[in-house]
C-alpha cells in the first residue's frame, strides 16, 4: 500500500496514531476499502494508541446511506478509540425527522438518496415530491429507521480535540473562541473560513468542501476528496511530526 507523507504543521500528541475519514457520502464500498488500508497502515506504527475520527457526512448522495451508517454502528474497527462526528447532512436527516416540513431542503441535498437506500421511495419516483408524498415519506421513515440508527444520528458530536487537533465537519468560525463556536459554523460554514490565514492555535481537519486533492495549510486540511461522485475516499494520518495520506483508488 502506497502513503504520501507530509511534514505536520504541528506534533500529534505522543504515543498516538490518529485517523481521520472525510466525507463518505453513501460510499459503503469505498468505507470497507479505506477501513482495510487504516488496519494495515495502524499494524506497521508502533503507537500504542490509536484514534479514528469520522468527520461526517455519512450518508446522501451515493448510493448505500442505510449500509454505510449500519456498519459504522455494528462494526467498528478493533483497537481504535471511535469517534462520529455529525455532518451537515446527518443534521438535515434528524431536522428532518423532527419536522416534515423540513423534508424539502433535505431531499435537494441528496435526502432521496438515503430514503431510496431505506426501500423508502424508488429512484423513478423520487424527483416528484408533493405535499401528500411528503408526509407519507415521513411517516415512513420515522416507522421505518431502525432504533439503533436514531441513537447513532442523535449521538454524534460536533467536534472533538486530539491535543493540537481539532476535528469538525466543515470549520470554524475566525475569530471565535472554540467555546464560542455555533454548531451551524461547525457543520456548514465554507467563507471565510477556507481563505483565513489565522493561527488558531491548532490545526483544523475538516471535510464538507470537496477538493480535488487533500488540503494542508498550516491551520487546516480538508480532506473530502468527493467519494460519492469521484470513489476517492481518503483519511488524514496524524502520527507525530509526519502526516500521512491514504486515499482509495477511484
């Protein structure tokens, strides 16, 4: 298995192997590929501790968001302290859930999608959603999801900080301080984010804007390579002074 390294523009924290998995977007093929190359690369680092970080965005737009988020639930990798954090499409799901009419926004940003991978509504008909159809596809749904998928959606968090990194699905907002952070920043804010040059006092690793190759900066790093359209799904290494890029074939 080929990785590319980088100098990290800041240490890990010692004795600890850290993965972060961008964006998978209904990509359940691309998860088990990418997982096999995360066992593999942890077997050869001699760190004891080993942290997986999934920055969000599970489900939407490709093709398997029921089998993606089942797996992420069932089975988790062995040997690694497991983190899910909410993606902006994970949070139109649960608005979803509490409100059908928030059924729309969700539905133009891949919804019908996830409904599709539920045995919810079929592709033929999913372009044409009227008011009756709305609250038929919420009924369903909310009769259909499984207990331990509710759990899971409601569970995931925000954020969270491994020593001189912060994971968040799509930023933060410059010049707030991490407590004053608003969870719609943290899930959706692109500008001016993306073009801040400020030093926050750790780096940043983030998905939700895609890009065409991994970004490192000395205060972010993207990592949505666009999995659900391209196949590349890729995940951060942060190990130490050196960080590494594994990324499936597309």
């Amino acid at each position: 298995m080929k990785t590319t390294t980088f100098p990290a523009p800041r240490n890990g924290p010692a004795d600890t192997v850290i993965y972060a998995v961008g964006d998978i977007h209904g990509r359940h093929d691309r998860l088990l590929r990418l997982q096999g190359m995360i066992e593999e690369d942890a077997a050869r680092r001699a760190a004891k501790r080993r942290v997986l970080v999934y920055l969000g965005d599970y489900i939407d737009r490709g093709p398997d968001s029921q089998r993606v988020l089942d797996h992420l639930i069932t089975m988790p990798l062995a040997g690694f302290e497991t983190v899910h954090l909410r993606g902006n499409h994970e949070q139109l799901m649960l608005e979803f859930m509490g409100d059908v009419d928030r059924g729309l926004p969700w539905f133009a940003n891949g919804g019908l999608k996830t409904m599709a991978s539920y045995g919810l509504i079929s592709e033929e008909t999913s372009s044409r959603v009227g008011r009756v159809a709305l609250h038929q596809m919420y009924r369903d749904l909310l009769g259909m999801l499984p207990r331990q998928h509710r759990v899971f959606l409601r569970g995931l968090r925000t954020s969270h900080r491994v020593g001189n990194y912060l994971f968040v699905h799509a930023g933060i907002r410059p010049g707030a301080t991490l407590a004053m952070q608003d969870d719609d920043d943290l899930l959706w804010i692109r500008e001016p984010f993306l073009s801040a040059n400020n030093d926050y006092g750790f780096v940043v690793v983030h998905g939700h804007t895609v890009c065409a190759e991994p970004e490192i900066r000395h205060n972010r790093i993207c990592i949505d390579t666009g999995a659900y359209e391209s196949g590349v799904l890729t995940a951060l290494v942060v190990d130490g002074a050196q960080l590494s890029i594994l990324q499936t074939p597309a």
